[in-house]
C-alpha cells in the first residue's frame, strides 16, 4: 500500500522563479490538504482540497500562491515568482472525507523542502 | 481561533528513563486533540489522538496521553523510552466540524544511551 507520495523531495529555485509541488494521495482518498512548516516552526494549515474543488483555503497567502486537485492526477501546490522567505518543508496529508467519531485521520506525506536563492 | 502551546523545544532524557512531553491549547471551541511524531527526513505519523471518552488515550510505541479539560492540557508520557524514539513530536488540535489541524511548534526528543 502505498501513502501519499510527493514530489519532489527537495526543490531549489532562485528568487523569481515558479515552485510546483506535487502531491499524489492514498489510493482511494479523495480530500487533500497541503501545510507549511518555517524553519523552528510548527506546521501551518494552507489549503483543503476535494477533488476539482477547495473546500477551506483560509491558510493560503493572498498572492502567489494557489492549490488544485484536478480529477484526474496529483494535487499541486504553485507558487508564483518564489521569494527567500516561501523557504520552508510543505507538506501534504490525505484522507478518504469520511468521518469516524466526528474527525478525518489526515495521512502525510514525507514532504518537498522548498529552498529559494 | 486556536492554539498549541508546547513549552519545552528540546528535551533530553536518558534511554529507559521516563518522558513526558507538554502540550496546552486555547480554544473558543470543542476541539479533537492529537500527537504526531516526525522522524528526520520523513512525513508526520499520528501516534495518537482524543476524540472523545477516556481521558487517558494510548498510542502506538508505548506513548499515551492523559486529556484535561480544566487545564486544557494534553501531556504525552512514556515510562520507559528507546533511542529510537528520537523524534521531533507534534501536538495538534482540530475544532469540531473542521478538517483543519493547528500544530504546536513541536518537542524535540533526543534519548542518549
């Protein structure tokens, strides 16, 4: 069984340029959320995505930055003309949207570190 | 809105000497309550979580969790740890009818032999 594959492991941009990550979900899960960890931070919540559709992207910076989980193929998280400070690990979780006692269990992925020159 | 206090970012301990890890929170809301662990170079794994019922939830590798309410603490403690359980750990909340975790800023466990 495979988890929630992402890609790539490790991404370099110099300033200007554009990142995508890419994130595949568990097999059969349909709900896809995408968080950033800062240096010596905790994770943040950016985006919650259902397949064509985002449900809650109150984490996600006003300019930039944008998510999509077509119906067919990975999710991807872009970002427009990267600044040193989108330096950091994002990661993404997935989960089948049905709830047992009340919550989805979020599934991670072993994240992309992003680094920007 | 909510958040995740965790107030100790390093915490030392001998292999085979008890741990406890510290986490409070604030909420305006009824929340789910949640431990992670991240071992380097990979992906978070829940190593247990409180949604409702016995405050005192065990998890994978030993770990368990006592819920209190009227301290709004849920501290995570294992008698007796093993090196592997180097890690960094993630307390993290869920409001009710969200899908969103809020993360503390996370304990780093180093266990010497």
């Amino acid at each position: 069984n495979a988890g929630v594959m992402q890609n790539p492991r490790h991404l370099v941009r110099r300033r200007g340029q554009e990142a995508r990550l890419r994130c595949s979900p568990v097999k059969g899960h349909s709900h896809v959320y995408w968080y950033r960890q800062l240096p010596e931070e905790g994770l943040k919540f950016m985006v919650y995505l259902q397949k064509e559709n985002i449900i809650d992207e109150s984490g996600m910076p006003k300019e930039r930055f944008s998510a999509e989980f077509p119906k067919e193929g990975p999710s991807i998280l872009r970002i427009q003309q990267v600044v040193r400070g989108d330096s950091a690990a994002y990661f993404c979780a997935s989960s089948t949207g049905l709830t047992s006692g009340g919550h989805n269990e979020q599934f991670f992925g072993p994240g992309t570190r992003l680094t920007v020159l | 809105a909510q958040s995740v206090t965790q107030l100790d970012s390093q915490v030392p301990v001998f292999e085979e000497a008890p741990v406890e890890l510290r986490c409070n929170y604030s909420s305006s809301v009824s929340v789910y309550l949640f431990w992670y662990v991240q071992y380097p170079n990979q992906g978070l794994q829940l190593l247990l979580k409180y949604l409702s019922g016995s405050t005192l939830v065990k998890g994978i590798n030993g770990f368990e969790a006592e819920f209190n309410k009227s301290q709004t603490s849920f501290h995570l403690r294992k008698p007796s740890v093993h090196i592997s359980d180097t890690a960094e750990y993630f307390c993290a909340v869920s409001p009710y009818n969200t899908d969103k975790l809020i993360f503390g800023t996370g304990t780093r466990l180093q266990v010497f032999p």
